[in-house]
C-alpha cells in the first residue's frame, strides 16, 4: 500500500517545512523550486500529516494511492 | 478531577496523571483550534469547548496584512476549520463569548456572558492585542492590524485613495506599507528607532528591505517619534516630535502586542509577559492548565528564559506538542526547544528567518545571487550562530535550519554555502 501526496503549487509558499520534516519525500531544488514524490510509503503517514500540519499555506495533500 | 490543592509556594506537586474527560480550549485562532482539532488527532473522545472573543470561526491572521489587504483574497479564504469540521470533530464552539475569569480552584471558565464551562484541563490560548496608542486619536480614519474586521476595513479604506501614514517599522508596519504602495497608494511610515526592523533581522538585512521599499516609493522617517495625530472626526494630519506634519488620510499603528491575560489575574499561573510554561506546553503552577500560541512563554533554543514568540509555526508547534502531552502522563510527554521560524513579504519578495539572535549579533552575509538582489546572511555572537535568514531565496532554508539547530560556528555555517 501506498499514499498519493500532492502539492497545490498555487498555495505553496515555499517555506519549507514539508523539506524539513519529510526530507525523503520533499526536497528543494538548486534552483529554488519544491521537488516532491507523488507517491510515498504507508509508513510515512504521520511524518506526512505532521508535515500537512505544519504547512502555512496549507498546500499538501495526501491520500490514498 | 485533578486535585490543584497540591499547588504550594508556586512550585505544582505532580499528581497522578489521570486523562481528562473535558478539555476547554479558551481562544478560537490559530493555536486554540488546532490544539482542539490535534486532540482529536491524537484520540481524545472527551468533550472539547472551544470559547472565542471574536464572532467569527477561527481565521489565519498572516494573509491579513498581506494577501487580505491586497485584495488577493476574500476574507473567506482565511478559515482555519469549517462549521462542518469542527462539528464532525466534535468540537463546541462558543464565538462572540469572551473569557472573563478563570475560577481555578472551581475549575471552570467564567464568560462575559455569565456562562461556566467546568473542565478537568484548561488550554489557554487567547493570544495578544495591538499594544493601545498612548494618546487620544480622531475616531475615523486610525487603524490597528489584528482582526479580521481591520484588515477588511483597511482594504476598503484603500479603494479611497488616501495618504497612508503608518506608525511602527515592525513586520505588520513594512508589509502594510508594501501593500499600500502596491496598490500605487503614498505611504510614509514613522518609527522612533534609527534602525527599522534591525531588532527583527539585524542592520544588514533591515536596511536591505527598508532600501527594497524606498524603492518602490515608500518614505521613512526613522528616529522620530509620533507626537500629536490630528483632526477633529476624521485624522488630517500626523505630528512628529522634531515638529514636521505628515498629511494623511489613513493611519496604521503597528507598535508591537501585549498578550491577553488580564482575564487569568488573581490566578496562581506566572503571567509576566506571557503565561510561563515548561517545554512540554503546561504552565508552571498548575498542572491542569496548559498554554499555547502568543499569549505562551516556551522555552526557546538558545536562550535561558522561556518567552513569548509570536510566530505562526510556533503556535502550531505548540498546539501539536500540547495535544499530544495533556492526554499523557508527564512521564511519557514530548519536551520541545523550538527554533523558531517567521517569514514576511514584502513586494513579492519573501523573508525568512530562523532562530532568535540577540540585539548585539553581528550579521555576515554568506551567499548573494548573481544581481546581488538577494542573499542569505547569519547573526552570531561569540563565534556561534543564533538566527540565520533568507532575503528572497527560500530554498536555501534547509541549511540555514541545520546551521542555526547544530549552533554552527560561523566557519561551519559558511562552508554550507562554499
């Protein structure tokens, strides 16, 4: 199993929580840009709500794949 | 019910941790609701009242100075939760109603209303209000930016074309008058230090974004201080102290926040500056009380004294930690030393800073982009990294994080950009 995990890139602000606390799954690229995988593991269900938690643009979303 | 007649000398004897049943969370914004919702999150299947002073559902108050007064967006937009939400979580919610008193050893909340509200633990999370104008002002025409209903009136008052002088070189102050001057409005802003926002982001990068506003028009008269606002209904002119008078239409106080606590005097809690609480979110004199956002005095990474950081992530961060630790034993509660975070934005061009640097830190700028527009630069004393910041280039937040977390030498913090 697995979970889908987009980012609405008209809200993200690029603050970069999500980069702090799901690392594996968010990154930053050289250029400044949020880089994330759409798809992750089920074991990341809470680091992921901690990250839709701590979004202040409240961009995430994440559900089932 | 916990037992508070354990509370001597202002030192909380532990008592037996048993879970409460009723949770009453006292402030509907940021930090009040989501420590609502995170109890939920976390399980709890008590009862949870969330009382409010404000009429409407908890809003997120960054946009207010921001995408609200630009027009951006509708106030709508600012909703943390939906009446929906909040009623399919089971969270009561008493808007409009404001704390008065807090009957401690009764353990309930007293109301303006007259209501009570008994509860087994207390969440007080009633934030902070505009610091008050220490003179009489002309009762149209002078603002405060905190609510929802100042920001919406501010806004409209924009669409009149007025002359906005602005009181206060603060976070709230700058972007107002980025907002004013985008929407092609004159804007003066008055503030009694030489160094506008240094306090915040240290000399270099405060006089960076004051250089970003001059350039868009923005006029600063630093130094000096208000001494008069005038006009008989309506304000018609401002009055500095070395004498000068600044028309004006449309004046906004941004002059810092005093946290909401008269309502908890008379209680055992420590209240100067703030409700004192321990790293895992509990005041430090009643075991059944816990406090969240603004109104909060946490410890901070870096610094002896707990104090009050009124930053959005630290409201968030406190909501989760105090969400998970009220349902849990001290014995199995998190303990946080946040490092706090905080952006602004100012024409577009976001800044972001992490940790909490002292008045004195130097400020070293470690990387600039090619047009020299934008750049990262760090405070430190002694050698060591207190606060690090982002003029314009968010993806160089990762490093900055782990250079202020680790309390980086300069030389380290420097070889992450090398």
């Amino acid at each position: 199993m697995s979970l889908r995990v987009a980012v609405d890139r008209a809200h993200c602000e690029l603050h970069g929580q999500c980069v702090e606390r799901v690392p594996s799954v968010f990154r930053f690229t050289d250029d400044g840009d949020l880089d994330h995988l759409t798809e992750a593991d089920d074991d990341l269900a809470d680091d992921l709500s901690d990250a839709q938690f701590l979004c202040p643009a409240q961009a995430i979303e994440v559900g089932p794949a | 019910m916990t037992d508070v007649a354990g509370v001597t000398g202002g030192q909380a004897v532990a008592p037996d941790h048993r879970p409460p049943d009723r949770v009453v969370v006292v402030g509907a914004s940021l930090a009040g609701v989501r420590t609502a919702l995170g109890l939920r999150r976390n399980g709890f299947a008590g009862t949870i009242t969330l009382v409010g002073a404000e009429p409407w559902l908890p809003y997120d108050r960054p946009p207010l100075s921001k995408q609200v007064l630009l027009g951006e967006w509708t106030p709508d937009r600012t909703r943390l939760a939906s009446p929906e939400q909040l009623a399919e979580q089971g969270i009561e919610v008493r808007l409009g109603d404001p704390a008065e008193a807090l009957d401690q050893p009764g353990r309930a909340v007293v109301l303006r209303s007259g209501a009570r509200i008994d509860f087994d633990a207390l969440v007080v999370a009633t934030g902070a209000a505009p610091r008050p104008w220490p003179f009489p002002t002309p009762d149209t025409g002078v603002y405060d930016l905190r609510r929802l209903d100042d920001a919406t009136a501010i806004r409209d008052a924009f669409d009149t074309a007025p002359r906005v002088v602005v009181v206060g070189a603060g976070f709230i102050g700058t972007e107002l008058a980025s907002a004013a001057a985008r929407r092609g409005l004159p804007v003066t802003v008055v503030e009694p230090r030489p160094d506008p926002l240094a306090a915040q982001l240290g000399t270099l990068a405060g006089t960076a974004l004051l250089d970003l506003h001059r350039r868009h028009g923005v006029r600063f008269h630093t130094g000096r201080a208000v001494r008069a606002v005038h006009g008989a209904d309506r304000v018609t002119t401002v009055e500095l102290d070395d004498g000068t008078l600044l028309d004006a239409d449309l004046v906004v106080v941004g002059i810092g926040v005093l946290p909401n606590t008269g309502w908890l005097r008379g209680s055992s809690l420590e209240l100067t500056d703030g409700v004192r609480c321990d790293g895992t979110g509990v005041t430090s004199t009643d075991p059944a009380v816990w406090a969240v956002g603004d109104v909060a005095r946490w410890p901070v990474a870096g610094h002896v004294e707990p104090r009050r950081v009124e930053h959005w992530t630290s409201a968030v961060e406190q909501a989760g930690v105090v969400a998970y630790n009220l349902l849990r034993p001290p014995a199995d509660r998190r303990v946080t030393a946040q490092t706090p975070y905080v952006w602004t934005d100012h024409y577009g061009l976001k800044v972001q800073l992490v940790g909490l640097a002292g008045p004195d830190d130097e400020s070293t700028v470690l990387h600039r982009s090619p047009d020299g527009e934008r750049f990262v630069a760090v405070r430190h004393a002694g050698g060591r990294v207190s606060a690090a910041l982002a003029f314009g280039m968010p993806e160089t937040l990762p490093k900055l994080r782990t250079a202020v977390r680790s309390g980086a030498t300069l030389a380290e913090a420097t070889a992450l950009f090398g």
